[in-house]
C-alpha cells in the first residue's frame, strides 16, 4: 500500500463522516423551540465526538495493517512496533504459569528457575524474533471505551509516534503514557 492510497482511504473516511455531521447540523436547522434545538445539539455533541473517535480508531488501524503489509523485519523497525508485534513472546515470558519442560515435574513450585527458563528461552530466541516481520495484532490500537487525549497518547506511543502530540488537550499538563 502507498502513501498515496493510504492518504486517499483517510480522506474518504473522513469525508463521509463530515458530510453526515453537516447533514444532521442542517436537521437541527429546521428546529423552532430553543428547547428542542438544545436537544437536538446535545445529540450532535454525541455524534461529533463518536465520529472523532471512530475516525482516530480508522486511521490508527489502517497505520497497522499497511504497516504489516509491508513486512518490515522487525530488526528493522521502530521500538513501539517490534514490541507490539512481539506481543505475545512477552506474555509467555511473564506468565509464571509457563514452566520449564525440563524441571516441570521435579521442580513444579520452583517460581525463580522456571522465570529464569523463560528468560533463557526468550534470549535463545531472540534473533530469530527479530528476523520476523512485523505483526501488529489487532488489540494494539485500544480506544479503551473512551477516546480521551491521554488514551490518544497511549495509542500513539505503541505505534511509535510522537505521544505528546495531544498535549495541548491535556490542559497543559503533561502526561506520561
């Protein structure tokens, strides 16, 4: 994918989403009582701010599938995105419910050694995770179900971006992600 159409697909998004915001803006035009019109634009306020977050969890998404499309290794890449993509050889290497096959039965409460295992398991095969391409699974962009600056933030920071880059929405205070 190319920037070209990756920049083409963010353009129909959010053209879609503004021609439906200004059509229901033009609704409320048609309302006479204040009260019905202070309504109506509470209402608006809901749909401006799911359009906004659906729009973010569009492009964010779309960054990770043309970042794994591209089948950058991860030697290659940025920070964020080799540890999203090793994801999951991280949760192995902190569950300490993954035992060693070696001392599994003559060790099986032996919480040190089997963590140590797992290091040594990890660094053993460390080069050969970053040979891999980068795989960005899907639960990378989280909007926790509420997009608010600071979940922004968390969201640019696993993708490699700049995180402050919603600071000026935090009130001034900085954030860490």
């Amino acid at each position: 994918m190319n920037i070209a159409s990756l920049r083409a697909e963010l353009e129909a998004e959010r053209l879609w989403r503004d021609d439906e915001v200004r059509a229901l803006q033009n609704l409320g035009e048609g309302l006479k009582a204040p009260e019905e019109k202070d309504q109506y634009r509470r209402s608006l306020v809901l749909m401006l701010y799911a359009h906004f977050e659906g729009f973010c969890k569009f492009a964010l998404s779309l960054y990770c599938t043309a970042i794994n499309r591209a089948q950058v290794q991860c030697d290659e890449a940025d920070y964020a995105l080799v540890a999203a993509s090793l994801s999951v050889a991280f949760r192995d290497l902190r569950s300490p419910n993954k035992k060693s096959d070696i001392f599994r039965r003559q060790l099986p409460d032996d919480a040190k050694l089997h963590n140590f295992a797992r290091e040594k398991e990890f660094i053993e095969r460390s080069a050969e995770l970053l040979r891999r391409a980068v795989e960005i699974p899907d639960g990378a962009v989280d909007m926790e179900s509420n997009l608010t600056p600071l979940v922004l933030s968390k969201n640019l920071f696993r993708l490699g971006f700049n995180h402050n880059a919603c600071e000026q929405w935090h009130g001034g205070h900085k954030q860490a992600p």
